[in-house]
C-alpha cells in the first residue's frame, strides 16, 4: 500500500516554514477566518488561486468545479456562495476562468468525455449562442479564448441573478462581482470589463462587454 509519504513530507516542510516566517500563524488561523474575497474557478490543477493573487491561507475563500460554472440547480456552489456572503461576509466575488480550459475546449470541439459532458453542456449552450461571433474569429486557438472569456461572463452574471446576490444587494450590502481570466501562458491575470456592485449594472456590463472582440490584450489594471 502506498501511503504517499512524500506528500506527507512536503506538508510538514511547508508548515514549518509558514511557522517559521510567521510564528503563531497556524494559531490565529484556527481562530477564525475572515476572507474579503470569494474565488469561484476552474478545478484545473494549473490554476492554484491562493498562489495566484497572492494571497495567505484564510484570506481567499474558494470554489472550484470543471469550467468554473454558477449553475442556479447546484446547491454545492451556491452554498459556498451563501456562507461566504452572509455568514464570512466577503465584499468580492471573483469567477475566473483560464485560457486552455480543457472543459471549454471539450465543448468547442464537442468531444466527448463521459459523464462529465453533461455538466459542459452549459459551455456547449453558450458556444452554440455566441456562434457567429466566434467563427468570425481568424483561429480556433482565438475561438477557444474568447468561448473561455464568454463563459466567465456569463458565469458572473449568474451569480449576480442568484437570490443570495439580490438580496444582499437589497440589504444594502457592499458586494462586488468580477469576472477575470488567467493565462497559463504568462501567469497573468486579464479583467475582462465586468465588474458590478448591483444587478442594473451586472445586465448593462453583461450587454456592453459581451459583444465585443476578444477581451484578453492585458493584464489586470491594464
């Protein structure tokens, strides 16, 4: 039986030298946690939030599924986002997409995966919408990209729609969503122009960057 020691072995190294760097962190972290952020992302093994943005353990609340999707039907991702609204009562929520996504890659090129087809079927929906404007596209490297940045959007724009949003919103709430892309290739991220604090807003912003060309040219802050 293999126990996977070395895993193990890294974790001890890694807790010592948090320790070391920061002696006590480990007590204030059990304490409590109290994150301004919510990350909803890709659960590509590429694409480690934390490391990301910078950001220590207890600072980045996190939810990760294939293709980073808001579905209204799964209780999963709208609990993470109910607890850490009301309960941690974070001030971001951030979904991120990536560039490379295997998931929007499988549904651009419809492959066929297995059972995991059916959750892409929201990506598959979304690349059959916005077909014309992505086979204006010159490549299909570029179609791939911008069915990643339009997926991301649309994502956004379901958490803002969700109940939990809405209602945090009406109760006067300080509560951003963004909608932001990383690039395997550079490490960057790219804000893609979505980034709203009512639901007015979040269907004008949805309106106004949706149509556009490709959104990827920077990085964030660009």
């Amino acid at each position: 039986m293999n126990r996977l020691p070395e895993l193990f072995a890294n974790n001890r190294s890694w807790a010592a030298g948090m320790e070391a760097r920061q002696p006590g962190f480990f007590g204030e972290l059990s304490a409590q946690q109290a994150p301004r952020y919510l990350w909803i992302g890709c659960s590509d093994s590429r694409v480690p939030a934390n490391e990301i943005v910078g950001l220590a353990p207890g600072e980045l609340f996190v939810h990760r599924n294939v293709a980073n999707l808001v579905m209204h039907n799964d209780f999963s991702c709208l609990s993470v986002l109910q607890y850490a609204i009301d309960v941690l009562g974070v001030e971001h929520v951030i979904v991120c997409g990536h560039y490379g996504c295997g998931g929007v890659q499988a549904a651009w090129d419809e492959r066929q995966l297995g059972l995991v087809d059916n959750w892409l079927q929201s990506v598959r929906d979304i690349a059959h919408l916005y077909r014309e404007q992505l086979l204006a596209l010159p490549t299909d490297a570029a179609r791939r990209d911008r069915l990643c940045e339009l997926n991301v959007m649309i994502q956004a724009r379901r958490v803002c729609r969700t109940t939990i949003v809405q209602q945090a919103w009406e109760h006067g709430r300080r509560l951003t969503v963004h909608a932001w892309v990383y690039s395997l290739n550079d490490g960057l991220l790219r804000d893609l122009g979505f980034c709203v604090s009512d639901l007015a807003s979040a269907e004008a912003g949805f309106s106004r960057v949706a149509g556009l060309g490709t959104l990827g040219g920077g990085p964030a802050g660009d």
